[in-house]
C-alpha cells in the first residue's frame, strides 16, 4: 500500500516542479529587460518596478482566498485553473499595450 502511494506522490512530481518553476521564472525571467520594457511600455523605471511589488501581492493575497477555494473543491481543479489563469496572464502582460495593461497582467501572474 505504501508503495503505491509512492508511485502516485512520484507520478505528480514533475507536475509540482512545473508549477514551482513557473512561478519563480514568471516573477524574475523579465527583469534583465526592464530598460527595454521601459521604451517599449512608454513609461518610467519606477512604474515598471512596481510590477514585482504587484506580483508579489497578488500571490500573497491569491493564498488567502484559493487556499480555502481548494480546500471546497479539491486542489487539482484549482492547480490546473491557476496555471490556465498564469498561461493567460502572461499572454496579457506580454502583448499589453501599456503599463496599466501590464500591471494588471502582472497582478493576475500572481494570482
């Protein structure tokens, strides 16, 4: 019995480093190019800054309400829902035509 628990925790392995992975790769992948963002955005250094401190945020506070939402529901529906809502929000932050755009996408990232 205890072996197929182990071959189940092993099946989901390289789901839960996906997700991990995503999340550190969303929060810190863009931030060689924040000069360039910056142009490309129309906007100031600080602006664009705030854009972690908005991610940040989001993931603190998306905690306190999907942690109990999985606890409801189970927390596969919620992890394949939260990684559809990071693929979407990073198409947003990726074509957003301003900073505003941006902030949002980026906010939702940490959702």
């Amino acid at each position: 019995m205890q072996q197929d628990n182990q071959i189940s925790i092993l099946r989901y392995l390289p789901l839960l480093v996906i997700m991990v992975a995503s999340t550190v790769f969303a929060s810190d992948a863009y931030l060689p190019f924040l000069p360039e963002m910056t142009r490309a955005l129309g906007t100031t250094q600080h602006m664009l800054q705030l854009s972690v401190g908005l991610f940040i945020l989001g993931a603190c506070c998306g905690q306190i309400f999907i942690g109990p939402i999985s606890d409801k529901i189970g927390r596969k529906p919620v992890a394949i829902a939260g990684f559809i809502g990071l693929i979407i929000s990073t198409l947003i932050a990726a074509k957003a035509p301003n900073i505003k755009i941006f902030l949002i996408a980026r906010l939702l990232q940490g959702i």
